[in-house]
C-alpha cells in the first residue's frame, strides 16, 4: 500500500479502496487529499464500506448480538411501528407500508431500544438509521448505528435528560452570536430560540427535513470529522447562506 500513497493524483477507486481497508492509515499520511475527497462525495456504491470504516463499525462485534436481541420483545415496540410511516416517507425504500424499507428500519430500532435501555427509543432514532439502511446491510447498520450513539457524542441528545443536545444548541447559539451578530440580533429581536430550527440538525443530522443527496453528502463528512462539529460547520453556512431570506 506505500505505493498508493505516494500518488497524489491516486484513481478514485484506488483510493477509496484504500479507506476501507485502512482509515487510520489514510488519514494520517494523505489527511488533506481525505478531507478533499470527502468533501466532493463519497461514491455511492461504495458509501457504506467507507462509512463501515470511518466508523470503525466492525469492532464493535455486535453483529452475532443482533439476532438475539431481535427474538426479545421491547416495551416501545408498538411506538416504532407507528413512527415507521413517518420516517424518509418520500424514499421509495421506506414508503410501502409494511414493506421490506419499513421492517427493517423496525427490526433495527426495537434491537438498539433492547440494547440500551436508557435511551430506548426516540422518534428522531429513525432518521439516524434510515440512511445507513440505504447504504448497508441490516446487521452492519445495527453495528454502524451503535457506533455512531456511542463513539459520535450523540447517545447524550437521546437520554431522558438530553444533555448532549442542550450543550450543541447552546454552542451554536454562541457561534451565531459570534459570527452572525446580525441574524443573532435579530433571532433575538423576534424571540427566535435556537432549538425552533436547530434541535432537528443535531438529532437527525440534517436527514429529518433537507434533501437526501445534501444529507449524505453531510454524512461522509461528518462520520470523518466528528458529529457535532460538521452540524455546527454546516449549521453556521446554512444561516449565512440564507441571511436575507432570514431577515
């Protein structure tokens, strides 16, 4: 592999090739040309082995959990089936009731709601598993999902105290006052609070309500870069982009 890091101009396939064998390895010798790459999108048909791998999903070993889980009965079960209708219904995949999109997004909820059960379930739980659904298999989805929770800062949004979203909303309330002291004079003017538009960015990760093509773009950067910092990124260019629409 030192000969394909020693290529700059390294082929696509190449070089995506490479991620999924060895992130670490790509990140610490070619950082700049990742973070370019990221940025111009990941190839689809490759989305989910990468994201496996900027997750480092495959060492969690919770694939031969899985099953297991799915043959317990969980207390929110028929909370999910209800919220399954309401999750990406504009995605073929997800649309049919009781289609194949639909049991899935199911099945893969009802085992994280066993799994940990302080957070159990939450409706903004289904916009965080449908794309890796869309990208991957159910099981690595399972183990990718658990990651994410875990390792990404974003199993705090959904405990019964939500601290994690608390503090994200109170960062990007500064950094607009910051960086946007207009629009944040005018948020404050109007009695406009930052969880009105901003709660759903951090707990679905822009997927509740913004284009699926933008959402996955936003997605390979963020499982690279960190959660909360790529939602504050975007967050920040979404307001400013839009100023005088705001305004």
């Amino acid at each position: 592999e030192s000969a394909v890091f020693a290529t700059p101009g390294l082929p696509d396939a190449a070089f995506w090739r490479a991620v999924t064998r060895s992130y670490p390895l790509v990140a610490r010798r070619t950082p700049h040309l990742l973070a370019s790459r990221l940025r111009q999108g990941v190839p689809p048909l490759l989305r989910g082995r990468v994201w496996r791998s900027l997750t480092r999903s495959a060492s969690t070993h919770l694939a031969p959990v899985y099953p297991k889980l799915l043959a317990e009965r969980s207390p929110f079960d028929k909370i999910i089936v209800r919220d399954l209708a309401r999750t990406f219904p504009g995605v073929p995949m997800f649309r049919e009731a009781g289609g194949k999109g639909q049991r899935a997004l199911g099945r893969l909820l009802r085992a994280y709601a066993i799994y940990d059960a302080e957070v159990g379930y939450c409706q903004g739980l289904g916009f965080l598993a449908g794309p890796l659904l869309m990208n991957m298999p159910e099981v690595d989805a399972f183990c990718t999902f658990v990651r994410l929770l875990d390792s990404f800062n974003l199993r705090t949004m959904f405990t019964p105290t939500m601290s994690g979203l608390h503090l994200r909303l109170h960062q990007l309330t500064r950094l607009v006052e910051m960086h946007l002291p207009v629009i944040h004079a005018h948020f404050t003017e109007h009695a406009i609070p930052t969880p009105l538009f901003a709660s759903q960015w951090f707990l679905t990760i822009f997927a509740y309500n913004y284009p699926l093509p933008f959402v996955l773009r936003v997605w390979d950067v963020a499982m690279a870069e960190g959660v909360a910092e790529t939602v504050l990124r975007v967050g920040l260019a979404l307001l400013e982009r839009n100023h005088r629409r705001l305004m």
